[in-house]
C-alpha cells in the first residue's frame, strides 16, 4: 500500500477512535468538546491542500461551509422520519435529502466566488434553525454503545477520506468543498441512537452534536481564510486554535442554556 493511502486510511480514523475512546473514559462533558473538532473533515481537507494545492484547498473549505446546509438537511430529515418509521427509511430518506440539497446548492449561480465570510454566516444562520426546527420529544436516557459501532465509524471515515480525495480532481474544489460534509459516522451515530432509544435517542445525540458544528464552520472558516494568506502547516495551526476558542464558547453557552 503507497505511503499516502496508508496515511488516508489510517489519519482519520485514528483521530476519531482517540476522540471516541476519549469520551467513553471521561463522560459526556469531554465526550462533547472533543466531537467539535474536525476528526474527519480536518484530515480531508489536509489532503486536498497536499495533493490538489492551497488555493484548491481554501475554495473547497469555503464550499464545505455550504455543505453544511446538506448536512442540517439531512440532521432534519431524519429527526422526523424517526418520528414514523425505523432506522432504515430514515437514513435513506436523510441521505436523499443530502444529496438533493447539494445538487440545489451546485447550480446556484455564482457559487464558485462565495467567500468564506458569507459562507460562515449562511452555516451558523442554517444550524440555528435547524435547532428551532427539530421535534420536540420528552427526554430519554440514551444506553451504552455497542463495541462495533466504533469499528463501523472508523471503516466508513476511511472510506469518506480515500473516496473524497481520490475524486477531488474530477469533483473540483467546489463540489469536494459540499460533499466533505457527507454524514456518513454521522448516521452511525443516530442509527445506533434510533435502534436502542427511538427518535428521542436521535434528539439526545444531536444536542451534543449540532452545536459542535459551530465550532467546525468555524475551522473551515479559519482555515480558508488562513490558506490563501500562510502555508498549509500555518493555516492549519490558526484554525485549530479558532476551533478551540470556539467550542469553548459554545459550550458554555449550552451549558448556561441548560
């Protein structure tokens, strides 16, 4: 196997099983600010800058702000297919409302010039109203994850970064920048979540989860701002530091709420 696919293969997953394992050993609260940090799309991104170059790599961060639009799509159509029907139908009717928007997204005119400033604004504007748009179900206790759902999330990251970086040059910068989002250990999560605790499991998941993704649009933010002016490594660096400050913000603004 060639050096760069065994990095492909091997870096994100990586991150995510320390991130995962993290969580599990020191509760929620750890568990919630290591999910905003870019395990899986950080890594992503790396590559396209590696292999495809900066400015290919800041265009497809500013695009990624907008496919968090797909994403929140998605988030919302499975919260309320959970609602009806099972796991199944869920998840493809979320992964068909992804896929859909994306589509819608890519024809608007003019899109390849959206900077990452009004990108930012359109994915905070977009997870705020997710949020006031999710059902609202009576809580109820999420129980332990089975041991295989951490090795089904660490084979489909691998499969999202070698697909997604092995198709950037077909893709281009701004349809990569949309799919980068995809969810695909997103819906690992909520299926296992459905499974063992209906759609009240999915509502519990996402409120750790869609606040995260502030602190995400932020990096990808960051990190178009930081590639088009410093090198990979700096760029890198400057938006990992956003993210930090970031996630700390939020959660103590959730933790306030709450």
């Amino acid at each position: 196997m060639a050096p760069v696919l065994l990095l492909k293969v091997a870096l994100a997953p990586a991150l995510v099983a320390c991130a995962s394992l993290l969580g599990r050993r020191f509760g929620p609260r750890v568990s919630g600010w290591l999910i905003g940090f870019p395990v899986v799309g950080g890594p992503v991104l790396w590559f396209y800058a590696r292999e495809q170059g900066a400015a290919f790599a800041a265009r497809a961060a500013a695009g990624t702000l907008l496919g968090l639009l797909s994403l929140c799509v998605f988030l919302l159509v499975y919260a309320w297919s959970a609602c009806r029907f099972g796991w199944l139908p869920s998840v493809l009717l979320g992964w068909l409302g992804f896929v859909a928007a994306t589509l819608a997204i890519d024809r608007v005119p003019g899109l390849e010039q959206a900077s990452w400033p009004a990108g930012l604004l359109v994915a905070w504007a977009a997870l705020a109203l997710t949020i006031s748009l999710l059902p609202r179900l009576p809580p109820r206790p999420l129980p332990g994850r089975p041991r295989h759902d951490l090795v089904l999330r660490l084979v489909a990251t691998a499969l999202l970064v070698v697909t997604l970086t092995g198709a950037a040059h077909l893709l281009g910068p701004r349809l990569s920048g949309l799919l980068t989002p995809f969810p695909v250990a997103t819906s690992i999560l909520v299926v296992f979540a459905h499974r063992e605790a209906g759609a009240s499991g999915v509502i519990a998941v996402y409120a750790g989860y869609i606040p995260s993704l502030y602190s995400f649009a932020s990096f990808c933010a960051a990190l178009s701002f930081g590639l088009s002016r410093w090198s990979v490594p700096a760029a890198f660096a400057a938006a990992l530091v956003v993210t930090l400050l970031c996630q700390t913000i939020v959660l103590r603004l959730v933790s306030r709420s709450r």
